[in-house]
C-alpha cells in the first residue's frame, strides 16, 4: 500500500553529506555470495542417501556459522569507510538549475552503483566491472626497455637492388658454373667406368 502522506524530500535534504536521509533497502550480499544464507553442510535427502559412508567421516567437522548482514533501513551513514574514505558520495546533477536538478549517490565500494531520487521517485543503477574498490589494485609491471638499434658494420650493410641486366648476367653466370659442373661429374663417371 501507497503512504499518501509521504511527503518527499527535498533536493538539499539527500543531497546532505552526513547521508541520514537514504537507508538500504535490499539486504546485502554476505561473504558467501548470496543474500540469504544457505548452509552448506545440510545435504538434500538424495545426497544423503549416496553419502551415508562419507557422513560418518565428516561427523567431526564443525558446523559452519552463519552469517547475517545488517537489517533492513539500516542508515547508509553507518556503513564502514574502505582505506579511510566513505561509503558514499552524495551529489546533485546540477548546481546551474536547481530547481530541476536530481541528487544521487555514488558508491565508493562499488564503482559504478549509483542511487538517485527526485520527489517521489528513486531508482539504483550499475553499469561497473563487478569488481570491489581496493587500493592496492593490480597494475601490470612496466614493458622492459626498447632495444638499441641493432649496430651495422662492414658486413651487414643494406646495397642497392641489381638492375634487370645484372640480374640476368648473375643467372647466365651461375648457368654456366652449372654446365661445368656436369660436364665435371660426367668425365668423373667415365673415367671410373674406364678404370
């Protein structure tokens, strides 16, 4: 049911650093991962039922400890500040017009959640990497050095390309050194088979 005599806000009201006016009113994530709960020693009656030897070997383990998050309208002001800086950070959209202007909240936790709220209206929005905020963010080491210029001497030196007819007497040449060498290897052949 609607409360019709709710009456809203105003701008400079959430937008008060001391952030009393905004509350949580979804339950938080625990360190499992979830919202509610669940224990993960407590097996279905399938799992029980194929793992009835391995109970009587984990009859020692302690039951873990559940656990629970802050209740429900609990204040933002009370979150925990992360490396000395708050939870959140209370803004308008603008200070040019505002009467028209918007307040919101930016979460330093989680970058990328953000709250705002206008009258009667709010709305939560997160368009970030799902990553916690941590000073000690991983930075990838720096690139090694550049390498020097690969130092030329006399022979490793860049020519100039032949000419077509340099090409050519280069192939003639090399044509003739292997008729030679076939003539060469035939004579060779014929003075075994003489021998």
């Amino acid at each position: 049911t609607l409360n019709v005599e709710f009456e809203p806000l105003r701008i400079d009201e959430l937008t008060d650093p001391s952030l009393i006016t905004w509350v949580h009113h979804m339950q938080h994530i625990l360190p499992q991962g979830r919202c509610q709960w669940i224990n993960p020693a407590m097996k279905t009656d399938a799992e029980e039922f194929d793992e009835e030897e391995e109970e009587e070997e984990n009859e020692d383990q302690e039951e873990p400890i559940q656990e629970e998050g802050p209740p429900l309208l609990n204040p933002i002001s009370e979150d925990d500040y992360i490396d000395g800086m708050p939870p959140w950070s209370a803004s308008r959209t603008s200070d040019l017009v505002p009467q028209y202007s918007i307040a919101f909240l930016r979460s330093n936790i989680w970058p990328g959640a953000y709250a705002f709220g206008v009258e009667k209206k709010f709305e939560n929005v997160y368009i970030g990497t799902g990553h916690k905020y941590s000073s000690e963010n991983y930075s990838p080491p720096a690139p090694p050095p550049i390498l020097e210029e690969y130092v030329t001497d006399l022979e490793v030196t860049e020519v100039p390309d032949p000419t077509v007819e340099e090409e050519q007497a280069l192939l003639a040449m090399q044509q003739e050194q292997l008729e030679r060498e076939a003539e060469e290897a035939e004579m060779e052949d014929d003075e075994e088979d003489d021998d």
